[in-house]
C-alpha cells in the first residue's frame, strides 16, 4: 500500500465518504471530517483522529467538497456498487490537494 503525500493535508485531514445502498436501489452518501491534532499526519480515529463535521472544514474546501461531492458519489458507484451487485456499503477517504484546489482519492 502507498500513498502520495501531499504538502499541507495534515492541517485540513480527511474526508471519509460512505456509501449505503437503500432498499429501493439508489445510494445515499454522507461524509466526516477527520482530523488528527496530535501533529500527526493520520487521521484515523485509532490514532488520534477526530470526526469532525464536514461543515468544519475552511470555507475554500468545503465549496469544493460541495461541487465534488456529486461525483465523488458516482466514481464509489462505479468503482464497487456497480461492479459488485451484492454490495450494500463501501466507503473512500479523500484528501485535500492544496495545489489544485480539489480533493483527491486517497484510499478506497
């Protein structure tokens, strides 16, 4: 496993999004924040992360998060709901790219 490192992620953390198939076939989506602020650049809630809400994140992230969040919804369909009819829940954390201005898959 490996992971671009990105400058500056450390002091915005991560975007969990998950994914749950509904009884009648569409998905429902919704996000957490998580941040670390323990100086590490992990967010995971094992080591030292926090769920924040997304609602938390600077105001330049979120107008992002909010136009790509659409979809970042349909690339989780395709990627496993779409491939894997039985599947019923699947979940992708992102990253914040200061650089670009976007947020970017960081693991599935």
């Amino acid at each position: 496993f490996a992971q671009h490192r990105i400058e500056g992620v450390e002091h915005n953390g991560d975007l969990r999004l998950l994914a749950a198939r509904a009884t009648d076939g569409s998905l429902v989506a919704a996000a957490i924040r998580r941040v670390n602020d323990t100086g590490s650049i992990v967010a995971n809630m094992a080591a030292g992360g926090q769920a924040m809400p997304v609602e938390t994140l600077p105001t330049p992230l979120l107008e992002a998060w909010q136009k790509q969040q659409p979809g970042l919804v349909t690339l989780l369909k395709e990627t496993f709901f779409d491939v894997y009819p039985g599947l019923d829940f699947a979940g992708a954390d992102f990253l914040y790219n200061p650089g670009s201005g976007r947020w970017q898959l960081g693991e599935l």
